[in-house]
C-alpha cells in the first residue's frame, strides 16, 4: 500500500505481519483510547469469520489483516489492558466475534450507539448518521456486504474500513463530555460492562440451558415437552458449533416444538419408539433421517433431564399484568423524556415483563439483570407502585 493513502488526512497502514502487530500492540499500551472495528463473514457459518481488524489512534488508520497473522498475543495482552479502552459502535457483534477468535474481550469499552442513547439522539443509530449528525461528515456505506475475505481487498473497502474508525475517537469526545455533563457517566460505564458480560457468557455452556425460554409458543407444552425442548435446545447449540453452521440450519425451532409434541403427547412418558421420533409430523424429513436415532437415545435417557421453569417462558400476560406493563413503560419514558435519553433505555418490554412475572411468581421484585442497577435508582419507586398495587 503506498505510503500516500489517507483517510480524510489520517495515514493508512495495512499491517498483515505478526512482528508489526506487536510492535504497534506495545505502543497502543500508552494510548488512553483506540477506535476499533472489525469485518467478517457470517452467511453460512455458526462463527463469523474475522476478514479484517481495523484500528485507530490519533495518528494513523491501521487495517490489521487476520488471514496472515498467526501470533495474537500482543494484541490480547492489550485487551486486558485496562489503561486502555476500546472505542466502538454498536459492538455486540464485534465482541463476539473477538470472543469466539481470541477467546477474550477488552477490560474497558466506550460504544458509541450506546452513548448516543443517553444523550437522545437515537437508540440503534448508525455509525455514518452518528458521524453526520455530530461532525457534518458524510461516510460512505456501499461496502457494508462487501467480501472481506478476498485477496487484495480493493481501493474502495480499504477507504470504507479505515472510514469506519476514522472518527470514532473524536466522535467519543464530544458524547463523553455531554454524558458528563449530565451526570450519566457511571451509568454508561454500567452499561458497558453489561455489554462484556453477555459477550462473555455467548459460549458458556451453562447458558444454553435457558435457550428453551426464547422458543415461541413453548409455554404450550407441559412439563415433559418443556424438558425435551431443553435437552434439544442444548443439543443444537452443540451441533452448531461442531458444524459451524447457523442453528437454523441445524433444525428449526418449529421442528424442535413439533418433536417434543411426540414426547409429550399421548404416548406415556418414556415409552414413546424410534419410530415414533423418525416419523415425527411436521419435522423436516431429512433432519429425522440424520439424526433421529441420536434424538431418540438423548430424549428417552431420563438421566439428562433437568429442571425446567415455565415461569420463565414468553407466556400471553393476563389482562391485568398487561395494563401493569402499559403503566410501567408510561412511568419509564416520562422518565427518559425528562432526562433527555432514547425511551427504550428505560422502557423496553422484555426487561419489564421480566420484572412483572418476578411479582406474580415471587410475591415480590427481583431487581436483577437489567434492573439491578442504575434503572432501580431511577424507577423503583413508582414501579414498586404500579406493580404492587391490588387489582
């Protein structure tokens, strides 16, 4: 790459060897900030495939090219740094991704599409309207779908991912110093972690157990249907990464509900056949002859059963636990409106729902998850109101 390639008067470096991806590891230690992004792959695949890892100080663009790097230690030496701090846009995916590559993820993260939420400019905006809004500056995005594993990456991809970084850490000045100002910085950084944690547990084993709670319409099968649908869910979450193909294409969720009909259904427990798995209805065909007698052997071993919670399912809410709700996010976007951030920081459904059933099962608030920390302070007691209240 010639020396002359810039963006917007930032030099890019393309660096494609291990030596000078250490060597640049060691000086990035004594940065306080660095913009980061990545590019991947992920259409047929369960992990995404990394293509490249773009990085930015406050004197060059780097593009960091992973095909030909094979020594990542500098590089995570620096993620444990926690002198240094990450700066991203709408970085779940990035931090999967560096979770599922390197096997860990930085000590200190800044996202912006998380910081503009506080500030109220937008819940999920996207980078390029994010740098137009604050900096009057226009990004391409014409390479969003673009093969980033293709060897050489062409003129036009290497100026979009050098883009892609370009402003991040000016653009984390201006909503650093406005989050300030407002007294929510703690609350960014609460939020931050939170982010770091559910990257981390994406490949913890003991997380898959709770996948059956996601399935629609699970709460239609008993207790029998809803253990089966566990040990399934769990299942294809190994089967997924032993392939490295999407679930989906492992089996579909709606295969899985109509499998555990046949355990659930009429046949008593424990006595239903192979045959009676090989010729589930409405499971796909080619997916039974693979599989079912594997199915069959996990499914009719009692010894794999665990305990199961229908009180964590996507259940219909009553009437009342529905006017419940519609009171609650009403308390919850006043509260945004007054403090000026995105409504769905304080008022999303899933969150709130979760909230409710605690009440209904409990007799009283579990403040956990998203409602553990800053949310409580602002919500508790008009929420402990509204929720406690006889119907």
């Amino acid at each position: 790459m010639s020396d002359s390639v810039s963006c917007d008067g930032l030099p890019i470096e393309y660096v494609s060897d291990a030596a000078t991806l250490n060597a640049l590891c060691v000086e990035w230690a004594s940065e306080e900030f660095l913009a980061v992004d990545t590019e991947f792959e992920r259409t047929s695949t369960f992990y995404a495939r990394i293509g490249l890892l773009q990085i930015a100080d406050s004197k060059c663009c780097y593009l960091v090219d992973p095909l030909s790097i094979d020594d990542w230690s500098g590089f995570k030496q620096l993620l444990s740094a926690p002198s240094c701090t990450f700066v991203m846009h709408s970085c779940s995916e990035d931090l999967s991704l560096l979770q599922t590559f390197l096997g860990c993820l930085p000590v200190s993260l800044f996202d912006t599409q998380l910081a503009a939420a506080f500030l109220g400019i937008g819940f999920s905006i996207s980078y390029q309207a994010l740098i137009e809004q604050l900096l009057g500056i226009t990004v391409a995005k014409d390479e969003t779908r673009s093969d980033w594993i293709k060897r050489p990456l062409s003129e036009k991809q290497i100026h979009y991912a050098a883009a892609d970084v370009r402003y991040l850490l000016q653009v984390r000045e201006i909503l650093s110093d406005q989050i300030e100002q407002k007294g929510m910085l703690d609350w960014l950084r609460a939020e931050s972690a939170q982010q770091l944690v559910i990257a981390h547990r994406l490949e913890q084993e003991s997380q898959w157990e709770f996948y059956y709670t996601g399935v629609s319409n699970a709460w239609h099968l008993n207790t029998q249907g809803l253990q089966a649908l566990q040990q399934l869910c769990v299942w294809r979450e190994q089967k997924a990464r032993q392939r490295n193909k999407p679930r989906s294409w492992i089996v579909k969720d709606n295969d899985l509900m109509n499998l555990c009909e046949v355990v659930s259904g009429p046949i008593k427990a424990g006595e239903f056949t192979l045959g009676d798995v090989s010729n589930a209805e409405g499971v796909d065909s080619r997916f039974l002859s693979r599989n079912a007698s594997e199915l069959y052997q996990l499914l009719s071993d009692s010894s794999n059963r665990s305990e199961v919670d229908p009180t964590l399912l996507n259940k219909p809410l009553s009437p009342s636990l529905r006017k419940k709700l519609k009171l609650s996010k009403q308390v919850a976007n006043t509260k945004a409106e007054e403090l000026g951030m995105s409504p769905e920081l304080l008022g999303r459904k899933k969150p709130l729902v979760e909230l409710l059933r605690s009440y209904e099962r409990d007799g009283e608030l579990q403040w956990s998850g998203d409602f553990a920390g800053w949310r409580r302070e602002l919500l508790e007691v008009e929420l402990t109101a509204i929720i406690t209240k006889d119907d």
